[in-house]
C-alpha cells in the first residue's frame, strides 16, 4: 500500500535491491541525513527516511517506508515501528 503524494509514483512497482536488503536484516533503518535512495529500481528520491521490516514467524514480509524531507525524529521513528509490529501480529 502506498499514501501520500508520491503514490502514483510507487503503486504497483517492486522495490530496489537496496530496500530488499534492508527489509531483510529485520530491523529498523533510519537515515536522518538527506541522502538519495532508490526506493524502487531505477527511480531515485533525494531524502531522509526510515524503513522498519514487517516480520511474520521470523520472515521478512514487507516494510513501513517513511520519506520525509525534514528531520525523522522520534515519535516517526516510534511510529514507523509500531506500524510494522502491528501489521506483522495481525499478517500471523
């Protein structure tokens, strides 16, 4: 699922090996340095981010995506996190 401005953008596309590595060590990423990732294959976003890997029976099975251009502070962080806990308790 995909919100926001950038959501014609991101629906329906696969995401970057980048991203897919990330999703993959099961734990929260947070960039808070605006930096240029490849959110999905060759379409690059200039921006800080945090990415939480949802975890089903100890596999990776999506991810909460959150690009910002001002500062990822705590409550983002807090949320990110909540979100992805929540969606892999209910994915069980």
């Amino acid at each position: 699922a995909v919100s926001g401005p950038l959501k014609k953008k991101y629906l329906g596309k696969e995401i970057s090996k980048d991203v897919g590595n990330i999703i993959n060590r099961r734990r929260m990423t947070v960039e808070n340095n605006e930096t240029t990732i490849d959110v999905i294959d060759g379409l690059q976003e200039n921006c800080r981010y945090v990415i939480c890997s949802v975890v089903v029976s100890g596999d990776a099975v999506g991810s909460v995506i959150i690009l910002s251009d001002e500062e990822i502070n705590d409550t983002i962080e807090k949320t990110a996190n909540f979100i992805a806990k929540f969606l892999g308790k209910h994915l069980e």
